[in-house]
C-alpha cells in the first residue's frame, strides 16, 4: 500500500523535479501538465486537511464554551437559590382527613 500523506506526496514531486533538473531533459509539455494535475490533487488534500483541522478546532472551541456557559450558570442558580438547609419541607397529597 502506498503512502499517500501530503507531505510523502510533496517530498516525491520535489524528488522528481530535482532529477529532471538533474539529468538537463527539457519538460515536455505533457510533463508540465502531469505536474500541474498532481498540484492540483495536492493542493486539494491541504484544502481538506485544513478543513478537518479548523472542525476540530471549532469543536474544542465549542466544547469549552459549553463548560463555560455551564458553570456561570451553575453558579448563578446557586446564587439565586435560597438557604433551605433548616427547612424541611413536607408535601400533602391529596385532602387532609
């Protein structure tokens, strides 16, 4: 199976282009254009590695937030909320006979 990471990718098209320059052959037009193809699909698979990376981040982004907001609100209530430590608070249900 071939590795097909971004930079495994760059490193074998630099690897290329020295040899070409290497070797004095003259690119041909179809060489220039297979270069410009595999640019292209390089290019793409950036595009989406940053795209994954910016979910990830708007993620942890979101996540902490939610923590955020769950506290001040976690202490807003409790701050609201009443010392009900002494009381006991007995329900009726029904009628009283």
């Amino acid at each position: 199976m071939k590795d097909t990471t971004l930079s495994t990718e760059l490193n074998q098209l630099k690897t290329d282009m020295a040899a070409r320059h290497k070797s004095k052959k003259p690119y041909a037009l179809t060489d220039i254009a297979e270069m410009a193809m595999r640019l292209s699909l390089l290019t793409r698979m950036a595009q989406s590695m940053e795209q994954e990376l910016n979910v990830h981040r708007l993620g942890e982004a979101n996540m902490l937030a939610r923590h955020g907001i769950d506290d001040a609100v976690n202490e807003a209530l409790t701050s609201m909320a009443p010392d009900t430590s002494a009381k006991i608070v007995r329900p009726e249900f029904g009628r009283r006979s």
